[in-house]
C-alpha cells in the first residue's frame, strides 16, 4: 500500500508536477516579498533607534542637572537618590560609547559627548559631595562647571540629532522610492504568478479532461444503441490509455455478441415461421392429442419417468446426471404429499437441500448455500412445503436479476419456546411498501415458484397449523435496498403440536 502511495506515475505525475510548479511560483512571490518588507522595515528602524537614543540621553542629562541643583537647593534625600539613579545610568550609556579612531563626523560628535559626559558627572559629583561637606564656594563653582558641560553636550546632541534627521531624510526618501518600486515589483510578480497559474489550471485539467470527455461521448451513443462508432484514439502515457485500450475491446465484443444474438435470433425466426406453419395445417390433429396426453401425464407418471430417467442414467454411467434427475424426483416426490399433512423440520431441510442442488447445478459458482441448523430441533413438526417456497423467492425476487454472486443463508435456531427459520440472501432487497404488501396479501411472490406456493401462503398455513393469529407472531421481514432480504419465520417449539384444521 506504501509503495503504491508514494509510486508517482500517470495522472498522479502530471497532478504532482503542476502542484508543485503552482506551490514553487507561490512560495517563491511569498519569500521575495517578505524578505524586501523586512529588510524595508530593518533599515526604517535603524533610523529611528538614533533618535530615540540620543533623545534619552539629552533627557537624562537634563534630569540629572535638575536633581543636582534640588539636592544643592533643597538638600533633598529623594533628589539625592534620583542624581545617583541618573548618575549609574548616564555612566553606563558613556561607558557603552565607542572611543576607537573614526574619521566619521557623527562617531566623532558621539565621542565628545562621551567625554562630556565622563567629565559632568565628575562635576556633579564634586558639587555634591562638596554640598555635603558644606563648602559652598566649591559646589557652587562645580555646579557652574556642569551646567556648561551639560550646555555643551546638549549642544552637541542637537547637532547630532540635526545631522542624523538630515541623513535619515535622505535615506528615508530613498527607502520610499526602493518600497514604491518593490511594490510595484511584487505586485508584478503577484499578477505573472496568478497568470502562470491560471494557464498552468487550464492546461493541465484540458490535458486530463479532454481524452476522458471524448470517451464518455462514446460512452453515450453507446448507451443510447449506437455501435456504429469509430475506435476512440487517445493517445496518452496514463492511466486512460490502458481505459480507452480497454473501452474499445469491450465496443468490439459487444458488437460481435449482438451480431450473434441478431443471427440466431433471424435463424429461431425463421424456425418460428416454419414452424407455425407446420402448427397451422395440423392444428386440429395437436389440439386433440395435447388433450389426450395431458388428461394421461400426472405427477405420479412424471416422478416415475424421472425414476427412470435417473436409474437409466447410472446405467450409462452418467452419474452427475443420474445424481441431477434423483434430485428432481425428490423434489416431485416431496410436493406429491399433501399440503395439509405435517411434516418434520428434517424432510423440510432435506427438500430445500434438494432444490439448491438443482440450483446450483444451474447456475453454478453464482449461487451459494449456507446453513446453520440446529440438530437437537429437527424432529419439530411444521405444514408441508414451508421452508423451500422462501428459499425459492430469495433467489427469484433477489438475486436472479442482480450482477454479483449470490448467498442465501438458511438458520434453525431454538430461542427459549420458539423455533426461529432464518432465510437471509445478499440481493436487491426491497422497500418498506413491497414488504408491507407481502405480509397484506397484495403481492405476487407466487409468480414463477416451482411449488406454485407463494409467501402468503406460507404464512397462512403457519397461522392455521400452530392457531396464531398475529401475522407478526409468525413472519417477521427486514430488507435493505441493495444489500438484501432478511424473512425470520416463528414457530412453537413443540414437538407434539397438534395440526388444527
């Protein structure tokens, strides 16, 4: 099963090839437009993360001056520890500033903040600590210092911040266009995708669908009684070749099987004219013979001709046959006893095993036969010819008509007081209406039965012999369309039940 899934040939080739062309032209547009979106946004980002430093730090610079002078003013425990907490900060931002050489402008102008900043935070310390010591004349001077210094640096991160939004400007400009021409590159690939795609859509499904469209046009006239058509050439390297190769054998057969069926039927017509002419001169003459012989033929006359038959048979050495007719005689035996005479669940078995022989020898691995009896229950007594007409009308109103092989399936089981006959075939089944008209006495399931004893008549013996009057007690039908038919038959289980007229 593995194998077979991942074995690409024929149609599941050329679906494979076109799925995979439409998911590579797809994921290619995806991958192209996703990658440029990013590296758009990567370098937008970049323009911003300058600005947002270098207006933290101007900020910082700013707080931390301001603290400076609340705590020189105020001598302020909290303005004290907010100098320290910008203090740590500012230190750690001048500590991260690279101070290798650069001949850049703007890593030279970041490099003098820099020291600015090493050099106002020594200021603002000095101030402080010399607030502390109360030396005013000092932190005085310190805090003029770092005023300056803070100026200064203010100074030069306006002038950096001027430098970068001139350079990003431009470079935003520059993105602006790069995205407009992206864009407009996306959207080109997006449509050639779409348009590759759609010629790939029609390609292909025309390449599949065409040969099978051509077939099912033959397939029609075909259906509608036209042989007379050409051979269907399709010439593909698929499946539907080995389809068409064998559409077009199948064509050829059936017109030579209709040409046979058209000959012998104009040879059995011309036989039919001879023969009603031959019927015609001698009407009067047959007309009394059929008379005589059919008031001289009766079922004993025709059970022991086929006595004769069968033994002549073994004579001869023609044992299936002999084997064939003894079968017959059994079956003409068995309907010579009269239908109002008990019998035992054992000759009933026996007369049904019997007519399945003659079945089966008619038509063969068509029919098959199962039973499931139960041995302990044979001795039962039942009516006469109950079992056979069911089995009979399984195989007529079932599966004589149907294409499959056919299974009846017989089962005499005992459950508690009662005898359950099981008939079960696999054929055609029947609807709700056709079962209800079975059991209300509007069917004709007696039409073609060997025994001329149709169901209703099964079931009115049933009702007469064991005095029930419920149909419902005795029958019991259940069938589905297509799948089969089910019919129980529900007896007492009493082996002295006593026959009522």
């Amino acid at each position: 099963m593995f194998k077979s899934l991942f074995r690409f040939t024929g149609i599941r080739k050329k679906l494979m090839i076109y799925y995979l062309i439409t998911i590579i032209l797809l994921g290619a547009t995806s991958t192209f437009s996703y990658y440029n979106a990013k590296l758009m946004l990567s370098k937008v980002k970049d323009i911003f993360v300058d600005y947002i430093y270098l207006n933290n730090l101007n900020n910082e610079v700013t707080l931390l001056t301001t603290e400076v002078e609340k705590y020189l003013t105020s001598k302020s425990s909290d303005a004290l520890l907010n100098y320290y907490t910008y203090y740590n900060r500012l230190q750690e931002k001048s500590a991260k500033i690279s101070r290798e050489p650069s001949f850049e402008l703007d890593d030279l102008m970041l490099k003098d903040i820099g020291y600015m900043i090493d050099h106002l935070l020594e200021e603002t310390d000095r101030a402080i600590m010399a607030k502390r010591g109360r030396i005013s004349s000092e932190y005085i001077a310190s805090f003029k210092r770092s005023n300056e210094i803070s100026e200064y640096i203010k100074f030069y991160i306006n002038n950096l911040l001027n430098m970068k939004l001139q350079n990003g400007s431009a470079k935003y400009q520059l993105l602006t266009k790069n995205m407009s021409f992206i864009s407009y590159l996306n959207l080109l690939l997006i449509i050639s995708s779409l348009i590759i795609n759609i010629f790939l859509a029609i390609f292909f499904t025309y390449r599949l669908t065409k040969p099978i469209i051509e077939l099912s046009h033959s397939a029609e006239r075909i259906s509608k009684g036209d042989f007379d058509i050409e051979p269907v050439k399709i010439e593909t390297n698929d499946e539907i070749n080995l389809l068409v190769k064998a559409f077009n054998k199948m064509v050829v057969n059936i017109k030579s099987y209709i040409d046979d069926i058209k000959g012998q039927a104009e040879i059995e017509n011309r036989l039919k004219e001879q023969e009603m002419q031959n019927l015609k001169m001698k009407s009067l003459l047959k007309d009394a013979e059929l008379k005589s012989l059919q008031s001289q033929i009766n079922p004993h006359f025709l059970f022991n001709t086929l006595n004769t038959a069968a033994q002549l048979a073994m004579l001869e050495g023609a044992d299936k046959s002999s084997q064939f007719i003894d079968n017959m005689s059994e079956l003409f035996r068995y309907k010579l006893r009269k239908l109002d005479q008990p019998v035992t669940l054992r000759d009933e078995l026996a007369n049904v095993k019997n007519y399945m022989y003659i079945l089966k020898t008619r038509f063969g691995d068509r029919i098959s036969f199962n039973i499931d009896i139960d041995e302990t229950i044979l001795e039962a007594k039942i009516p006469c010819t109950i079992i056979q007409p069911i089995v009979e009308n399984a195989f007529i109103h079932g599966l004589e008509d149907i294409e499959r092989n056919g299974e009846i399936y017989l089962s005499i089981k005992a459950k508690g007081n009662k005898i359950y006959i099981e008939v079960r075939d696999n054929g055609k089944g029947m609807n709700k209406k056709e079962i209800k008209a079975i059991v209300s006495d509007r069917s004709n399931s007696s039409k073609g039965h060997v025994t001329g004893i149709g169901l209703q008549n099964v079931i009115d013996r049933l009702r007469l012999f064991f005095n029930i009057y419920d149909i419902e007690e005795v029958i019991k039908i259940e069938s589905v369309i297509d799948m089969g038919t089910s019919v129980i038959l529900m007896i007492p289980n009493n082996k002295d039940v006593v026959y009522h007229d």
